[in-house]
C-alpha cells in the first residue's frame, strides 16, 4: 500500500493506494462518531459489481453502513438527487458528524462530495473511487457538484475528504472505454508534469488493466501524486491549477457540441490534448511533431485524436467560448514546450480561428 498526504485550507487528508481489499486501518477516529454510522453513496451498477464487498469491509472497520444508490451515469448528477439524498439521510437519522462516503466513480464523487458539504452545514466526506478517471483524478482535489440543464458543473462546493482509498482491484470490472478515458487524463499528466507516465499508460491493458496488479497501483499512485501536488499548491483554482485544463480546452467544446452523448469525457480530452499541441506547433511555443507523437500513442490506447468530422474550426471556437472558465475575452489554452513542461496561451476568438485553421490539417478529420 502508498500513501501520501495532500493539505487543504480546511486540514490535510491521507491519499491510499493498494491493489486489493481489504487495508485501510487508518481510519480517524473521528468518523466513528454517531455510533459508527455512515452513509454509502454508490450507484446501481457500482453496488451490484462490488457494493456486497466494501459493505462487508466497512463492518469489519467498525462502521455500520448506510447504504443509499443513485443510477449509474452522468443522468444522475442533479439538484434532485441531492435533495432527495439529504432527505434520506435525515430519515436514517444521519447527524453533524455522521460521515458519507462516495464509492464509486467522479459522478458518484462529486454527488457525494457535495451532499456532505451542505448537508447539515457540512459532514466529513471519504472517497472510496471506483473508475480508474476517478482514481487518477476526480478523488483528489476537493471540487464537488452537480449539473444543471444549462450545462455541467454549474452548482458545487469546494469540500476536502478526510481520506481517500483508492483500491485497483475494483477496476477490473471496468469496461475498456472507461480504462481508456482514465489513461487520457494519465497521458495528460505525463505531458504536464510526468514525462515517465508516457510510456507507463501504454503499458495499461485497457481491457484488462490489473493484469499486473502492482504495476496498475504504482501508476494510480503516480498519477494522482501529480494531481494532488498541482491542487495543494492551489487548492482554489487561482492559478496553477489550470495546467490540469491541457486538452480540456478544445475537449469541452468538442463535449459541449456533440451534446455530451456520443464521446466520453476521456475522449474529448484525447482530441483536445493533440489539437491544443498542434496550436502550440503552429505557435512556435511546442516541437514539431509532439501533436504527432501524441496522437500515435492515444491510437494506441484506442483513444481517438481527431476533431470528428462535421466539426469546423468555427463553430468549435464558438463552443469554446462558452466554457465556464474562460474569463474576459481571451481564452487560456495550455499546450507543452517540452514534455513535463506546460505552457500557458493566451489567445482571442480570433487568433484562435486563425491558428486552428493552420493547425487544421493535422486536427480535423475530413
Ligand atoms: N471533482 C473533480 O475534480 C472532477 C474531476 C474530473 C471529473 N469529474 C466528474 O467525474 C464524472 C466522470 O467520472 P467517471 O468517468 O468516473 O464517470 P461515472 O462515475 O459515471 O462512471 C462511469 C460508469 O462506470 C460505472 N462504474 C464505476 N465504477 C465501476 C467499476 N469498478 N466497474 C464497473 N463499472 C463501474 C459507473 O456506474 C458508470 O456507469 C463527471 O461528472 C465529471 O464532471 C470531477
Ligand atoms: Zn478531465
């Protein structure tokens, strides 16, 4: 088993990662107030591959869980799921220092992180992530929320787990797509921070990622270190903590467009990652031939890396101005000089129209 710790403004958690269940015995004693109560958040498919083994391993902890199920999907990341979790809480007589703990993957994390941090002005939160996206990424970093039908992520909460336990074993129930979509945010940190982790992700089966169950939780470890470095030294998006934006940029839009349906979340950023270094070539800011080498090792893993077709450089630039986090009227793009080295653009619709158009050839697929 790793472990590391991350800091937050609200206190420092403990980040695990180990190949199989059982483990933690780590457990603050704080969260066995409320006679060991605590509150599961999972979701049906979630609760039908493992819900049977985290139950029974959170009785032998001394817990006495709650068990309370969203459906799976993105479907489920709503204002009324909240509310009517918060109510069942209360109907299962869950107080102020009653824990809830989100297993399953960053839908079920972000759901769960956002219902501890309301309900009853805040409770403590535990991440038990189940996706290998969730494990690398949305587990650590304290951002919680839900969607709404104007677009994602638009109500939320800064909130920081107690702990977060990352267990490999349950990835191997995990379809190959969504092996993928973990591996594109893994490629991402290679190219942000972690050079190593570019040839690690080719080593990763998507279709069978614990073929070497120790080799799946050193990368886990590795990727999530990265993330958790980047947000302890900006927990509340001020700055640095856009590095992690590389490839989600161009990725939103090209999410954004195509209704969110069609392509994972994963996917778009794999297209992003190679569109944004082909602006960063066009630029003179990356190397010739990184957009290339990119995308080969995406195709690898089975990740696409093109723009589709019947997506122009126009209408993404229009969808890429919707992005929430854009400010004023230039937009950051982050591209890579070198890899571990990222680098911040800055550009207007305009220089983005123009430079896209150059880059097109290698980006669009026609
Ligand atoms: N809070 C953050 O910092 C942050 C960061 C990145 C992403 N996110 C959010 O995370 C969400 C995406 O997370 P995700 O990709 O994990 O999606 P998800 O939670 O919807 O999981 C994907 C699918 O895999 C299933 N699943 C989960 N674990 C499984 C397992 N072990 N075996 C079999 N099936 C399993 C789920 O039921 C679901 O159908 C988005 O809503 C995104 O906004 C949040
Ligand atoms: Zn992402």
């Amino acid at each position: 088993m790793s472990r590391f710790v991350v800091s937050a403004s609200t206190g420092s958690y403990p980040v695990f990662v180990q190949s199989d269940v059982p483990g933690i015995k780590e457990i603050p004693e704080h969260l066995f107030a409320n006679d060991g109560r605590i509150i599961l958040i999972t979701d049906e498919r979630v609760a039908g591959f493992h819900g049977a083994t985290i139950e029974k391993h959170l009785v032998g902890l001394g817990f006495h869980p709650v068990v309370l199920t969203v459906p799976a999907g993105e479907r489920a990341k709503k204002p009324n799921t909240v509310i009517r979790l918060c109510r069942e809480m209360l109907q299962h007589g869950a107080q102020r220092g009653t824990p809830v703990c989100g297993f399953g993957g960053g839908v079920v994390g972000d759901i769960a992180g956002f219902v501890a941090s309301i309900y009853m002005r805040g409770v403590p939160l535990l991440h038990i992530p189940t996706t290998l996206l969730a494990q690398v990424d949305s587990s650590v970093g304290g951002k919680t929320g839900v969607d709404l039908p104007e677009g994602k992520n638009l109500i939320g909460t800064f909130w920081a787990p107690s702990f977060v336990w990352s267990c490999t074993s349950f990835l191997s129930s995990l379809p190959a797509r969504r092996v993928r979509e973990g591996l594109s945010e893994a490629l991402k940190y290679g190219y942000i921070a972690r050079p190593d982790l570019l040839d690690r992700c080719l080593q990763i089966p998507p279709r069978s990622p614990n073929e070497d169950p120790d080799r799946l939780s050193n990368f886990v470890f590795d990727c999530i270190s990265v993330k958790a470095d980047v947000v302890t030294k900006d927990e509340h998006e001020k700055g640095l903590r856009e590095i992690l934006n590389f490839g989600h940029t161009i990725g939103h839009g090209i999410e954004r467009i195509m209704g969110y349906r069609k392509i994972t979340h994963g996917e778009a950023v794999a297209i992003g990652m190679v569109a944004e270094l082909a602006l960063g070539e066009v630029l003179g800011v990356s190397p010739k031939g990184i957009a290339q080498d990119a995308s080969e090792r995406l195709s690898r893993i089975g990740l696409p890396t093109m723009i589709p077709s019947g997506i122009d450089a126009q209408t993404l630039v229009e969808a890429v101005s919707h992005d929430k986090k854009n400010v004023g009227k230039k937009r950051t793009i982050i591209t890579i000089s070198t890899p571990g080295t990222p680098e911040r653009i800055q550009l207007t619709d305009r220089e983005l129209l123009k430079n896209l158009n150059l880059a097109q050839c290698a980006v669009i697929n026609r």
